[in-house]
C-alpha cells in the first residue's frame, strides 16, 4: 500500500512539471512573436523625427517607450527643439501616427490636422452648399402628391434661412488671443520679484489644467525652484509652487570656501567631454547629503541624461550616472 501511493505521488509531481514547461514555452513564444511584429524604438523615432522635419541631431532629451493603451500597443516619443516640446504617440504594428501634441513656438508638419493630438485649429468652411441645394430636393416630393402642391407657397419663406449661413464663417475663424510664451516667462519672473538673468529655465510650454489653457513655466535659482502656471489668455498666475532648497548657495560673504554651482558645472561637464552649448541642464542646487555638502548637478545631451555629485568644498565628483534612452 504505500508503495502504491508513492508512485502516484511521483506522477503527480511529473504532470506538473510538464504544465509549468508548457506555460514558460507559450509565454517565450507568445514574447518572441509580438517582438516580430512590432516596428521597434528605432523605426517609430524615425517616423517621429520626419513628421517634424528634423533630425535626431537637431532635438535633445530624446525618448522611446513602448506602452499598452486602449488594447494596442504604441510606441510614446517625445523630444525638444528650440525650446518646444513634442510629443508623438505611434501605433507599434503599422507606425501609424494616431497623437501629436507640439508645444507653443513648435515647428509644425503640413499634415498636422489629421493627428488627433494636435493642438492646431482646423481652417472652417465658409460656404455651406450643402444647406443651399435642400431645398430642390423637396420639390419631387411635393409634386408627387397633387393634394401637397398648396405647401409650395412655403418655400420662399425658407430663403431667408438660407442666406443666414454665411455670418457663421466670423465665429468659426475668430481664435483666442493667446500671449507669447515671453511674456508668460516675464509674467513668473515678475510674480516671483527676479530677473532672467538671475534664474534657468527648465520648461516653457503651453498646456491645459481643467480647460484652460495655460502655460507651464519652471525656473530655478540657487535657493529655491519655480513651478508657475500662466493663463494664456490675459497673463495673470493661475497657480504657484516654489520650493525652496535645504541648504541653498551661500553668497561670497558666508563661505568664501564652496567652489559655486557654476563651477561644479564646469566640472561636470569636463568628465561628460562636453561644453555648456551641447547640454540643457536640468538640475543645479546644493544640498546637504547625510552631513556632507555636495552640489546636485544634472544636464541632457541629446536623448543621454547625466547626474553628478560634487563636493562643495573639494570639487570631487563623489558619484555620476549616465543613463542612455
């Protein structure tokens, strides 16, 4: 009797062997053939780049991310050029552009209508033949009823109607006044009592918070970083974070020993092998690091994001990162 169970328990345990082999081989199979019918990063960011009209050469802070949206997969590209953002969602099978959302002062692509994440206003049809030529339409019907054909002596109070269509084109064309995304940086900068001089921007962008459209403004000074939202519309501030830092630079006057943050950008910048032009920064503050003073300093060239901690005191590079999108 117990060796009847034993060898019983012996097939139990080889069945499920076999089912858990047969569940990893299904999943390495099911992985391999979506892997083959995908487009990949590398032809989706090619696809983006053309529907901009730019090379990877001309943007910087460039990203590819496969993702899983509404039971397709797409690849989300987003990149900068000249101070716009652009972003790009693609379907990952066909390379179908299906989003595009390109930041205020962006250089838009001719086909820019038919991408349902463009911001830009389709042109409105002036004319409306359509509504003007109804009206023929009916006469066969009211001349196949001969009781129907006292109605007719309706149809010229219907003409008037019709050249109402034209005072729609005004409404259709007329768009919101917006200010530049100057004068939205020159708003922030008022608000928060400095000059651009005094700040580095981080982001500059049209967008829109419950409805309004607003712009995205984000600086930061040795002391303190700037979060603003700007109302396109007038320029006033519709909302503000500012953030000040735990230990911020001190002037000359308190410590005569810190190197300064721009010098710890300088430093940075020697061990990437680059210069201040080829970088956006990102990131430059001082902070207190379990006791030791250390300047946080974080920049992008091209889709490469570099991170430094340098001593404050020493100028050491105490731990750097690249991370390659």
């Amino acid at each position: 009797m117990k060796k009847l169970f034993s060898t019983t328990k012996r097939a139990v345990l080889s069945i499920i062997g076999i089912v858990v082999l047969a569940i990893v081989a299904a999943a390495l199979l099911g992985g391999l053939v979506l892997s083959r019918s995908l487009i990949g990063k590398e032809r989706a960011g090619e696809i983006a780049l053309a529907d901009a009209g730019l090379t990877e050469e001309e943007v910087s802070a460039f990203r590819v991310k496969l993702d899983y949206d509404d039971g397709r997969f797409c690849y989300e590209i987003d990149f900068y050029h000249d101070g716009a953002e652009y972003e790009y969602a693609i379907q990952a099978k066909d390379g179908d552009i299906f989003a595009r959302d390109i930041s205020e002062g962006g250089r838009r692509p001719a086909n820019s209508q038919t991408a349902s994440g463009d911001t830009k206003d389709p042109a409105p049809e002036v004319t409306t033949p359509p509504q003007a030529t109804t009206t023929p339409e009916t006469t066969p019907e009211i001349t196949t009823t001969p009781e129907t054909t006292p109605e007719i002596t309706t149809t010229p109070e219907l003409t008037p109607e019709v050249t109402t269509t034209p005072e729609t084109p005004p409404q259709a064309t007329t768009k919101p006044q917006y200010i530049t995304v100057e004068e939205a940086k020159a708003a922030a900068l008022a608000d928060a009592g400095l000059t651009a001089a005094e700040v580095t921007f981080t982001e500059a962008k049209l967008d829109t918070d419950d409805g309004i459209r607003v712009y995205d403004i984000s600086f930061y000074t040795a002391k303190a970083e700037y979060d603003y939202e700007i109302k396109a519309l007038d320029g006033t501030v519709h909302e503000k974070e500012i953030e000040s830092f735990k230990n911020p630079s001190p002037t000359p006057t308190e410590n005569r020993n810190y190197i300064g943050v721009d010098r710890a950008k300088e430093l940075a910048l020697l061990q990437a092998g680059l210069t201040a032009a080829d970088v956006r920064f990102t990131k430059a503050k001082l902070e207190n690091d379990d006791g030791v003073l250390e300047y946080e300093i974080e920049f992008y060239h091209g889709r490469t994001e570099y991170e430094y901690e340098i001593d404050a005191i020493t100028g050491e590079i105490l731990q750097w990162d690249i991370d390659w999108d």
